[in-house]
C-alpha cells in the first residue's frame, strides 16, 4: 500500500536517461575566445568529449593563448590575437566566448554573423540593448546562443522546476532569491566598470535569478525598482589599496519586480556583507510553499535540503 505521502515524493523521481553513444568519424570544431581564469573550465568539459576537438583560441594578451593550451596538454591549436581574426581565418562549428563582460556582446554577435555557434559565459551582457542585439543575431544567423547557466543541469536545480510545473505549489504569487558572500569580491577584471560593468549583481546575482525566473518560465517583467552599493569594494579597510583605488562597481544589489501573471520577486545578492546569507530563496503559491536554502558562499548550488509546506489534511 503507498501512502499519500509517498504519492507525493514519488511524483518528483529523476527518470533515468538512456545514454546515446557517441559518434566521434566527425570532430565538433571549437575555439575559445578568452584564455584567461573562466576558460579553464571550457578546457577542461572540452577535453572530456571524444567528439569535440578544439582547433583554435584567441587572446589580447600575447603570448597568453598559447601558454594556457600548452599548460592544459592541448596541441596543435592555432592562436590569433583577437577573436575576430580567428573568426576570418578558421572554419568553426562553435567558440566559447571567456572574454571579461564588457565585450561579452561583440564577440558574441561578431560570432554568429560568421554562422558559428556561440557558448557565452555568464552574465549574458552589460545592457539590456546589448542583450537584444545579440538575440537578434541569434535568429538572424540561425544559429544557437547558449549562455552558461550550468547550475540548470544541476539536479537539485532541475527539481526546482519540476515542483513549480508539478502544480504542487499551485499559482506562484511571491518569490525571494538571493543570497551572497559574506567576503567575497573578487579582483582582476571583476572590479572595474571599464572590463565587467556591473559586479555582484552580474557575477553571482544572475544565477540566483535564472533559478527561480526558468523554474517559472521567464514571466514579462512590468516594473522594477532597484538599488546598488559599493561600501566594501572601495573601503581600505577591507579590499587592498589597489583594488580599493580602482573599485567602481557594486558589491551588493537589491530590485523588487513585479512580473506578469501577478508575481512578486524580491531580490538581494552581495559580494560582501555582516551577514552569512540574506535569506534563504523562497517560493509561495496558493497551494503551497518551497523552501531552498542559502549556501554560506552563493555560486549557482543549493545549501540543502529544499522543503515543501503545504496544508495536510486540513492542517
């Protein structure tokens, strides 16, 4: 006999997937553009993929490019000393653009006009306009454009989105998501308008928003109020003099959105804070709520166990 309970757990069981083998007679062509810190972990996926041979890499800094394939065991791979030399010189299927944000948009568009497929890390661009533009590459090419959420393919990720399509929670009326570092700004290209033009807010804080907006199929957003600060990043007492000097974006950010179809998303993310976490990411419906929490050091995972409340009986 199952009981109701049980009904219920067993509704979301990962299905198990048949795995397709892989045909290897042609190798997928990839380049990389942008050889810095984020690339390691494309080298790295690429190097795991018997059908996938990367031919190519580009970056600014010379001499850069060349020592990081020699550094990662990859050989024969041709360096140029922009993306869009290589993009004139090789015949690609797709390039992983690794670039700091603020070129994140021009490689990406420079890409798909030559019809090759584009792996663009994460945030997608500095600017919403940026961001239509390179949609409207997308589809003018008739090639794909994937940005890297990879915390999507996460299990517990994947969860999320079947309990909110499940119905289980019934209509989504209220959404809190965030989360963040206590210490926790990075250095390099992170901190200055001039490469990343936005911080915490495009560095981590797009991850805790693709969790809840994919789980609820991406509603319009109508209006949005919204706040940044940067008291830590340019505080010497914190950062070192260097990176204080040069710090000119925000280390915390803060938006209240409404979205179509009557929700409300209340949204906060840090790099730095007095806090170990601003709250856990909660999701309310009608019939129920899901609970997921915060980890000490937000970086696109769940902190544990996740929890559905819901009326029970009538209690």
């Amino acid at each position: 006999m199952v009981n109701k309970g049980d009904e219920v757990l067993n509704q979301f069981q990962q299905e198990k997937i048949d795995e397709t083998p892989v045909n290897v007679a042609k190798k997928f062509k990839v380049g990389l553009i942008g050889t810095g810190w984020i690339a390691e972990a494309h080298i790295q996926s690429y190097k795991r993929m018997p059908d996938v041979e990367v031919v190519a890499g580009a970056d600014l800094i010379p001499g850069k490019a060349e020592k990081f394939f020699q550094r990662w065991g990859v050989e024969g791979v041709r360096c140029y000393p922009d993306h869009k030399s290589m993009l004139e010189a090789e015949e690609l299927d797709a390039v992983s653009v690794c670039t700091y944000n603020m070129t994140h948009a021009q490689c990406t568009i420079d890409a798909l006009e030559k019809g090759v497929n584009v792996l663009l890390e994460k945030p997608m661009s500095v600017t919403l306009d940026e961001a239509v533009a390179m949609a409207k590459a997308e589809k003018k090419s008739g090639k794909l454009l994937s940005i890297g959420f990879q915390p999507r393919f996460d299990a517990n990720m994947q969860m999320i989105k079947k309990i909110v399509e499940s119905g289980e929670l019934g209509e989504i009326y209220y959404i809190q998501t965030g989360g963040g570092r206590r210490r926790g700004i990075p250095n390099s290209t992170f901190i200055e308008k001039k490469t990343a033009g936005i911080g915490a807010l495009g560095d981590i804080g797009c991850y805790s928003l693709d969790m809840v907006l994919n789980a609820i199929g991406y509603p319009k957003p109508l209006t949005i109020t919204g706040y940044t600060s940067d008291f830590f990043g340019k505080s010497e007492t914190y950062s070192l003099p260097e990176n204080a000097s040069r710090f000119n974006v925000d280390d915390f950010a803060a938006a209240f959105v409404r979205l179509e179809g009557g929700i409300i998303l209340d949204f906060r993310i840090a790099w730095a804070m007095h806090l170990d976490t601003p709250g856990d990411t909660i999701i309310l419906g009608k019939k129920g709520g899901l609970r997921i929490p915060s980890p000490d050091c937000w970086n696109g995972t769940v902190g544990g166990p996740m929890k559905i409340y819901h009326d029970v009986a009538g209690k």
